[in-house]
C-alpha cells in the first residue's frame, strides 16, 4: 500500500477511544478502538479514569498502525475529540486529584439551579433560562463546596481534551469550542466573563484555567518523543487542538457554514448549526462565540434520549420479534421497521414523548419524563414502535420549531451515528420536519473531524473550512415528501401541546420518586 501522508483522527467516546487513519481526500484507512471503564460511586454520578483513558490510546492506536501496514513516519499531523463537559482536575505536576467527572454526571444539579438565578449577561448562552449541571461552572462549583481539600490543591482545571493535549504535547492550551459552549467563554466581549464567576462564588476558578485559549485546528504544539516512542509514531508531529466529539462532528460532515445542521444521532439526538450573527434565546443554547469557525456563531439543540428509547423498547418488549429475527437470520430492527412501516402516519392516534431522561432543549428540564398516550385495544407492537421512531422526530422538529420562531432556518440536516441505518427513519425525520436529509460517505463523522483538524495543523489546508470541503463528500439524500409533511403537522402540535398540560404532574412525581 502507498505510506502516506496520512492524517489521525482521535476520536473519545463515552466508553472507548476510537483511532482512524485517513488519506488526504478524507478516505479512511483504517480504524481501532478500545474500550475504558466507566464509573458510578453514587446515583446520577459517572466518572472516568484519565491513566485508562491513556492506556487505550496507546493500544488503539499501535492497533490502527499494525492494520494499516503504514509506518509510524507516514502520519503527518494528528487531531482529537473528547467528551464534554468531561472535567479534570490536577496539581502543579498536571497529576489527575481525582477520577475524572464526565459529562453525564449530574450531581451538581443544585449548583446549577442557584447558578440559574443569577443575573449575568453570560447566561445568554443558556437562552437566560435553566442552566445544565453538565456544564464547567456547575461541576466546579460542586468540588468546592463537597471536597474543599481537592479544590485547595487544583492548580490545573480543565476538561479532557485539555488534559490529552498536555500529555501529548506538554502544553496547558484551552480550546475555543469547549470554552464556549460549556465555560461561558465569548471572545466577543472580552473572553472570560468575570462578574459571572464571582457572583457564583468561583472567582478562584480562572486562574486554574488554560492561559492560552485556541482556535480549532490551531497547532497547540507537536508530539512529544516519549509519547510518539509509546504510541509507535514519529516526534514533532503537528498536534491539533481539537474539542467536543459532537462539535468536531460537524467539521466530519462538513456543517462549517450557515445553513445546515449537524444532525448527531444515536442514544441521543444533537443538532449543531453555525449562524452568521449571534442571538439568544429560551430553549436554545447558544448562539456560541467562535465555537466552530472563527467568526461564525454556533446554535445548539438536544434530546436527551432517543436511541436509547428505541433500545429500551426492543430489549423489553419484543421478546417474539426477536426470536422472529432470529430464524430469519436477521437484527430485530429489521423485523420492526417492517412492521412500522405497515402502520399509518401517525400510528393511529398513538403519541409518545421522548423525555424518558429528561428534556434538554428547549425546557432544560432534568425532571421530565416519557409520555405514551392514546392507547387503544387496536394498537400493536408495529403502533407502539413506529409511535416511538415518530416521537422522536416531533422532538427533533420542535427544537426546529424553536430556531424558527427566533429567526434562524434550516435548510438541510446532515446525519450521522445509528438511526441513520433505518432508511423508515430518516425519511420519518425529513417528513416531519421538511428539511431534506444528506448521508456523507464516512458515517465515522468524530474522527475525520479530528483528523481534518490534524490536516489543518499540519499546515496542508489553509483552514478547517477548506480542509472538510476537500475531505469530505455526500453519498446520499433523503428528500421530505410534501403530503406526509402536511399529515404529520397535526400530530407535532399535539406532541408540543402534551407537556405543558401534565408538566406539573409529570415533576411532581418525579420528585416523590426521587425522595423515596
């Protein structure tokens, strides 16, 4: 095989690190994961260990390499995403206090409902409504308080992508993606919002940040040579600082200018979109300064859980149609979508409210919880599974709504991650909403993001826009049928209208639950 110049891609997930090798023209090579613990000390807390995280990098990476048949000498530049907000906390060595807390971890969710009272223009990026215990302030502020002899000794706060650049580089450089879409970072006004942290208590806090805060796909410097002896690579390789895996997304599916939106599917639902002007607004979060693309503004919607939905009612309920899949030799999905597929636009009255973890845009609301009604003795598995497929478009298109409603338009979605498999789902998802659907060729959109960053580091694209227009490319388009569209509106109204009718029922619950 040719030995180059190729690029690599470092993609972190929730549970493994996943390395791909791509060509200049974004071709894949290779790809290797490896796996990493995750941990649960207490309800609703997840942490990470930042030495397992190491240790499955050198493995995953030496795996790429050996499958790939490229010497070590053949990769020119290197990028990374990581989770977020994954936080970690060091001393004056940059030696990890504690296990890292990862972004899923919401036991700061006190800390976020007193910051979401105070007053300060840096909650626009929270739409001036609820803020998210995910986020660096909340997770800080929540270490302070419980474990003071762990705050007392922080020289170095940061978030994962920050604490890998350092063990990859040796240098404490900050992203401009994670900074402001989980720091309240806005370079517009000044950069660090000061009177914001002082007002929650956390004025110690940014002298423990990175001084250098960095555009992605900036060199944060190069690769290490005892890093590269351990990772089978060659020295002074040009490392990119790289950001949040969903952000870094959507420069692997070429979302880099206004006008479309990452659509990032999978146990949850994220929509990514850039705007030429910031704005703020209830429900959204965002517009973020710079976040993507230098002088550009990111939107941001979610839902918390919608694969994850789909799993649950397949591992639960649908004993026969996994043992029908099993002789046919075939996935359960498949015998699903089948039957989905026979069932009318909106399943016969059935409607279901994907909030079975919560909502996150556009009520920010953690004590939210599913909802199926309309329930006859007519319904079947195919009604109740199609039902769900269908809830999760109508939340996708009330996020859509919600942009609308304060100017900002989508005029294409780009997919990626799992329920981009389902063909019935996507054509479901550009029904409901009326956005064509575009599918790119390389659905692993994390990792050649990272390594569109390393190309651009490496200095063989001018910038990161250039860089994806090269290295990326669509195989596929899913047009929105007119009629359904119009059948389907009906039934968004109604999923939009449940909530706000039993919301207050539907807490009042969750919080009898949660005392028991």
């Amino acid at each position: 095989m040719a030995h180059g110049p190729y690029v690599l891609g470092i993609d972190f997930g929730t549970e493994s690190v996943r390395v791909g090798i791509f060509d200049l023209g974004g071709r894949p090579i290779t790809f290797a994961s490896e796996p990493y613990p995750l941990y649960h000390p207490r309800p609703g807390w997840a942490e990470q260990k930042p030495d397992e995280w190491w240790n499955a990098l050198v493995v995953a990476t030496r795996r790429a390499l050996a499958q790939s048949g490229a010497p070590g000498d053949a990769i020119v530049g290197l990028g990374a995403d990581c989770t977020s907000c994954t936080v970690v906390m060091m001393d004056e060595n940059f030696t990890p206090l504690r296990n890292a807390i990862i972004w899923m971890d919401v036991r700061a969710a006190d800390q976020a409902n007193r910051i979401a009272q105070v007053d300060d223009p840096a909650r626009k990026y929270n739409g001036y409504g609820n803020v998210s215990a995910e986020w660096m302030p909340c997770k800080a502020l929540w270490v302070k308080e419980n474990e003071p002899e762990t705050w007392r000794k922080a020289r170095y706060i940061g978030e994962f992508i920050d604490w890998l650049t350092y063990r990859l580089t040796g240098e404490w450089a900050g992203s401009i993606n994670n900074t402001s879409i989980r720091w309240y970072y806005d370079r517009n006004t000044g950069g660090w919002p000061t009177t914001f942290y002082e007002k929650i208590g956390l004025d110690d806090l940014l002298e423990r940040f990175p001084a250098r805060i960095l555009d992605m796909g900036q060199a944060a410097g190069r690769l290490r040579a005892d890093v590269a002896a351990e990772l089978g690579l060659t020295p002074d390789i040009p490392v990119a600082k790289g950001g949040a895996d969903a952000f870094v997304a959507m420069i692997g599916l070429n979302v880099v200018a206004p006008g479309k939106v990452a659509f990032i599917t999978g146990s949850s639902h994220l929509m990514l979109g850039q705007s030429a002007t910031q704005f703020h607004a209830r429900g959204i979060f965002g517009a973020y300064t710079d976040a993507v693309i230098p002088g550009q503004y990111t939107v941001e919607g979610g839902q918390v859980s919608t694969g994850s939905v789909v799993k649950w009612f397949r591992d639960n309920f649908c004993g026969k149609e996994a043992a029908l899949a099993a002789e046919r030799g075939v996935d359960t999905y498949t015998v699903l979508n089948a039957l989905a597929a026979q069932i009318p636009i909106g399943s016969d009255g059935l409607i279901v409210l994907d909030y079975w973890q919560g909502n996150r845009t556009p009520y920010v609301d953690p004590e939210a919880r599913g909802i199926m009604r309309g329930f006859s003795l007519g319904h079947t598995t195919g009604h109740v599974f199609r039902a769900i497929l269908e809830g999760v478009c109508y939340g996708t298109e009330h996020i859509l709504r919600t942009f609308r409603a304060n100017g900002y338009t989508v005029q294409e979605m780009v997919g990626a991650g799992g329920a981009t498999r389902s063909r019935l789902w996507m054509q479901m998802h550009a029904d409901v909403s009326n956005v064509p659907i575009t599918l790119t060729e390389v659905a692993d959109a994390p990792s050649l993001g990272s390594a569109i960053l390393g190309a651009v580091a490496a200095g063989l694209f001018p910038d990161v826009a250039a860089a994806a227009s090269q290295m990326v490319r669509v195989r596929d388009r899913i047009e929105p049928d007119a009629a359904a569209h119009e059948q389907y509106r009906f039934f968004v109204d109604q999923y939009i209208a449940t909530y706000g009718r039993v919301q207050d029922l539907i807490q009042e619950t969750t919080r009898h639950i949660a005392r028991q």
